[in-house]
C-alpha cells in the first residue's frame, strides 16, 4: 500500500526537493487525463481507471503510485486506488476544484521558464521576453491560445472560491456602495451585492476583462440593476466613486503602477473612503510553499513580486493611507483595511 511520505533524512528530502518537476508533472498528467473524474467513491483497478480514461493500464498504475506518495489518490490492499481530500480537488466538479489551476502551474511555458530561474535571479526581471521575443501576456494570447485559456479558467475558479471567502469576511453592513476594482469578471462584487441586497456596485476592469463578467452582472442577470460595469484601466483613472474600494490581488507589479492605482482610489474615493486591499503574502502564512513558490513564477512570468507585510503596509502608507487593521481571510489571503485619511 502505498502512503504520504514520512519523516525522511536531508539528504533524501533534497532529493525529493530536486525531484519536485516529477511530482508537479504528476499531478499535471492525472488533470489532463480526467483520472478524478473517472473515479467515483468505489475503489477501482488501473486497468479500469485505464480503460476509462483511455490510457495504458501498468504506466497509469506508476503514474497513480507516484501521487499516492503525496496524498493525492490512495492506493489499497488490494491494489485498487480511491480518492483522497486532495485527490478531488482534481475533479472539474468539485465545488473547490484546483483541476484548472494545477493545470495553469505546470502550463509548456513554465517548462521552459523554471530553468532560467538564475537568470532572472541575477537580472531581477522576467525572462518570458528572452524566450519568446514578447512580453507575458502578449505571447500568451498571439502564440499560446490554450495556455491562455487554460489561465482564464484558473483565474475564474480561484476567483469565485475566493469571493465567497471575502463575502463573509467583510462587513459592509454601514455602507451604501462597493467598487471592485481590477475585479476581473466581478465575482467579489456580486457576493457582496448578494450579502447586502440594498448595496450597490462597481465592477473596473480591461474592456476584454469586463466583457466577460459574470452573468450575474450582465444585462438580464440577477444583479444588473445594481452594478455599473466600467471598462477600465485602474493605473490611468478610476472614474468610480463608492464607498468602499476593493482591490484583490493587482498590486504585484511594478511599484510606479501600484503608486498610480493607488492615488487613484485615494482621488476617486476622497477622505474618509474605506480601502480594502486584499493579497497574497510572503511571509506569516500557513501557505508559505504556495505563495513563495508564486512569487517566484511572478519573477519569471512578468517580473513581478509577492508582498511580505512590511511591503505591503508600506506600499499603502506611501500612498497615503492609514492602515486600520490586516487580517487574514483565509489561508492565503490577508486583507488590509485602509482609511483615506481627512
């Protein structure tokens, strides 16, 4: 039977560390062969796991062993395998599927990335424009269609997961309006807007982002009557005044264009505005791996950098803002709830 890992030596566990591509391209291999979904809550042999997700049964059976190592699918006695807590996070229809985000951390592009990590740690920027000639994004749309597909399903899962954990962390219950700001597709104002049924809403966002916002939010949804939808780009303005201003996960550029977004919720909102910036830390979090292990992709990809505490507070204080309080949200988000100050 295979079982999680114990304890081990250093020098196994650095092994394992450098053997890490192995387990990511596990785990990537299971996603895109649909072996979750072909598994319902009765054990099943590799040959029927094989045969149901067409595939060779004896390297299905390696590929299963390997992930039981870590948890993910468990093998019994009798040589069948079953789910584990980790191993239906894979399923598409889990409702805290990580199916699309695991695919997005091990997408053909990281391939080529990771092992140029030297270099971006010797020039401190992004090393896409030397692989393929273009910025991230850029290639990612002309030249990788899938993978940018790939990243808009993953965006749109840890998006609306994490939305409900905001909704039920903030409470709004003093104000009238909310803006979200750099929002995506919106799934943070729509929980709030269905938390408070008299509050109102702004989603800003790229004009290629907010066009596909929630159908909640879109014409005939069930909230429409009570959001704006802005296209919009949050360095250059923010033409939206509330009272209260969310900003989830952009502040991970370069620290002119957090400057600028910043001044421009400090201007939109005027004195008195409630500001919530909500992140991802480096730093005083049970999700260290995780977000360390972003952080450094965030340096290959774009160039950008996870915040620690300090950095962050420090980023909003620059701006002008008096911080009030940081909380985490959950797991692996923090929020950062400001004040513009009179």
């Amino acid at each position: 039977m295979t079982t999680v890992s114990t304890a081990c030596p250093p020098s196994m566990r650095l092994r394992e560390l450098a053997f890490g591509a192995a387990c990511a391209a596990a785990v990537r291999a299971a996603a895109r062969l649909g072996v979750a979904d072909a598994l319902g809550e009765t054990p099943m042999s590799a040959e029927d796991l094989a045969a149901a997700v067409k595939a060779e049964p004896r390297p299905l059976r390696r590929l299963l062993r390997a992930l039981s190592c870590y948890g993910v699918f468990a093998e019994n006695e009798d040589g069948t395998f079953a789910h584990t807590d980790m191993s239906r996070l894979l399923r598409e229809d889990d409702p805290d599927s990580l199916r699309y985000i695991s695919l997005w951390c091990t997408e053909p592009w990281t391939w080529d990335a990771w092992p140029r990590l030297d270099d971006a740690v010797r020039s401190g920027g992004g090393i896409v424009r030397d692989l393929y000639g273009k910025e991230f994004f850029t290639y990612l749309h002309e030249d990788a269609p899938e993978s940018a597909d790939v990243f808009n399903r993953a965006m749109t899962t840890s998006s609306e997961q994490s939305a409900r954990d905001v909704a039920e962390f903030l409470d709004l219950s003093g104000s009238s309006s909310v803006a979200d700001i750099g929002g995506g597709q919106g799934h943070v104002v729509a929980s709030l807007l269905e938390k408070y049924p008299s509050m109102r809403g702004t989603l800003l966002d790229l004009p290629r982002v907010v066009e596909n916002a929630d159908p909640r939010l879109r014409q005939g949804g069930s909230l429409a009557d009570r959001v704006r939808v802005v296209p919009g780009d949050c360095r250059a303005a923010i033409p939206v005044r509330a009272d209260v201003y969310i900003i989830k996960n952009i502040l991970e550029w370069d620290d002119d264009s957090t400057s600028r977004t910043l001044r421009n919720v400090i201007e939109a909102g005027g004195p008195g505005t409630r500001v919530v910036v909500i992140e991802n830390l480096v730093d005083d979090t049970p999700s260290m791996r995780f977000t360390t292990a972003m952080d450094l992709l965030l340096l290959l990809n774009v160039g950008g950098a996870k915040h620690t505490t300090q950095s962050m507070a420090g980023r909003l204080m620059e701006a002008g803002l008096v911080i009030d309080s940081i909380r985490p949200v959950n797991a692996y988000l923090h929020a950062f709830e400001c004040t513009v100050p009179g």
